[in-house]
C-alpha cells in the first residue's frame, strides 16, 4: 500500500451517452461501478477520496471523503485540483496524487505502484497499447493544485495541463484494464467480463 499518494476517483461526468446516469452509481454486475472501482484500488493506497459534484449523500455508503469542483462544467481537471487541494489540507503526508475516472472500474492491480516508481517532479501517464490513458496519471501534488488557476483561466484539457507541467508515459501490458464504460454497449462488455 502506497503510504505517500492519494487516489481520487473521478466521478464528476454527465453520463450522457449512458442516458445522463450518475456513472458512479449505475449498476454492473450487481455493484455500483464505483465500488468495482474500490474494490480495485483500495489495497494500493491509504487515501482515497471522491470526486464529484452534487449532493454529496448519495454516496455515504462508500465511507469517502467526497470533494467537489471549485467551478462547475469545468471537467475533470477541476476535479483534479480540488482533489489535490483537499489531500494538501487533510493529508499532509501525501505527495503525488493519481487520478482515475470512476468509468475505468477495473484498473490493473499494480497501477499505483507503477505510477509512483517515476520521477516524482513529472506527471506520470498510464499507457496501455500505444494509446495515452491521460486521465489515469499520478501528479505531484504541487503541481496538481496549480490547475486550480489554470482552470480558472481556462484551462480544460488534461493533456494540456500535463504537457506543460513535464510527464512521463508507463506502459502497462493490459488494455483492457483501462478500458471505459461510456456507452450501453460499454456496459454490456464489462458485464459480460464479470460473469
């Protein structure tokens, strides 16, 4: 278990093509996707919170401290710096922060400890295929807070934001780990994975 990063799980999305279902709350396999996502990512670090707008009840039966954006529609690299912001209030000892999107519910069970084997002063990138999962990323927790400016000023991409800060990418041999539930079909894949 990872003593000195957080996990924030990325729960701020308008499920739109799933019908604008709370993506973090609809059902697979007989679990909310969030606690699949849990069940992944609990063992690999001590601190983990929830990111995500609304009312925060509705998710109280996970036991997460649940942070929402400084400004709303700003996507998720809002959520990423508020999370950060809470880990640096909350958690002193935290040093990096790694996001990932509550629709990726089945990340690999190492993603922790390879993220944070990288230069701790670049933004550490999942790779998975040839292909840039740049929402699933470990931050220097520094750096992360600082996106609250650039959001303010208009920043929304999260690719943006980690080529200006430095990263790395660390690959990872299984794709379908880091596959996302967007879609019904989505949905219907991951159900059938799970049986």
């Amino acid at each position: 278990m990872q003593e000195t990063c957080a996990i924030a799980i990325l729960a701020g999305g308008e499920g739109r093509r799933l019908g604008r279902a709370d993506k973090a709350l609809v059902s697979v396999g007989g679990k909310p996707m969030l606690a699949l996502a849990l069940d992944r990512v609990r063992p690999q670090a001590r601190h983990i919170l929830l990111s995500a707008n609304g009312d925060p009840q509705r998710f109280s039966a996970f036991g997460l401290p649940v942070v929402a954006d400084a400004q709303a529609d700003a996507g998720p690299l809002a959520g990423i710096a508020a999370a950060a912001g809470y880990c640096a209030r909350h958690w002193p000892d935290v040093q990096r922060l790694i996001s990932l999107p509550v629709d990726v519910p089945r990340p690999p069970a190492d993603l922790a400890a390879r993220l944070m084997e990288t230069d701790a002063a670049k933004v550490a990138v999942a790779e998975a295929d040839g292909r840039r999962q740049w929402a699933i990323a470990c931050w220097p927790i520094s750096a992360a807070s600082a996106l609250a400016g650039a959001v303010a000023d208009g920043a929304r991409r999260i690719e943006d934001a980690v080529r200006a800060i430095g990263w790395q990418a660390v690959p990872f041999e299984e794709p379908a780990a880091f596959r996302n539930v967007n879609t019904p079909a989505d949905l219907a894949e991951l159900e059938r994975a799970l049986i």
